[in-house]
C-alpha cells in the first residue's frame, strides 16, 4: 500500500469515527428538546384544580404531544401545545417573568401564548380548556 492511499484510508477512517462521536454527543441533545411522539395519545386530559394554582403552570402530555395548562393573573385558565411554533422545541414556563420560553433560539411568548419575542412565526396552539368543580379537563 503507498502513502497516498494510505492517506485516504486514514482520512475515511477519522471521518466515521468523527461522524459517530459527534452523533453520540448530538442524539441526547435532540431528544431533550424535542417532544416525544410515540407516548400515549390521551384525547381528554383530567387535571385537580389544585395543582395549578394563580401564576403556575403545569405541564402534561395530550395527543402525543407535550401541552402546558397554566392559570393566569385574575385566575383564568389557557392551555397550549408546548411545543414551540419556529422548530418544535418544547417551551418552558418561567413563573418570575410569567412567560414561555424556548430554549433553542430564544422565542418567547406571554402567558396568553402570544408571540413577544424571537423567530416563532406563530402564537402557541390553543387547547380547550373547562373546569367544573375540582377538575379542570383539557381537549
């Protein structure tokens, strides 16, 4: 074998082994940022009044998708698709600030799912919300 091909053996070698580590290091990452689609597809979702009090918002899975339940100021209740509008990253709450934030490129959104900030195209997906008595059921 000469020195030229050599090389290039090489050369392939260290890109596989490049292409591995770095989707080894990448995949963990994807999977936390985006939702999981093959969970259980609940229609209805049945929340206690009591785990979201003024302010909160609590997080749930509705249709295989991850959706957000929160109780405004003045105590009334908006439920989104958690999923952000620009790529599909899952948006968090951030109680101090009283709005959703997305960790992948910094779109931020109000409490009543509005677009305030960053690339999202889009509000938040609204989700029917009711709540009669102690339970709150969303779809």
């Amino acid at each position: 074998m000469d020195t030229g091909s050599r090389r290039i053996f090489l050369g392939i070698c260290l890109g596989a082994v490049t292409a591995v580590a770095g989707g080894a290091v990448l995949y963990p990452i994807l999977r936390y940022l985006s939702p999981d689609s093959a969970g259980k597809k609940a229609r209805k979702v049945e929340i206690a009044s009591a785990e979201v009090p003024e302010g909160w918002a609590r997080f749930f899975e509705f249709d295989g998708r991850p959706g957000v339940l929160i109780r405004q100021r003045g105590g009334t209740l908006a439920a989104f698709s958690a999923v952000c509008t620009h790529l599909g990253c899952v948006v968090q709450w951030q109680k101090e600030k009283e709005e959703f934030l997305c960790p992948c490129h910094g779109g931020r959104f109000s409490a009543a799912g509005a677009v305030i900030a960053g690339p999202p195209p889009r509000p938040l997906d609204k989700l029917p919300v009711k709540e009669t008595g102690d339970t709150i059921t969303v779809g």
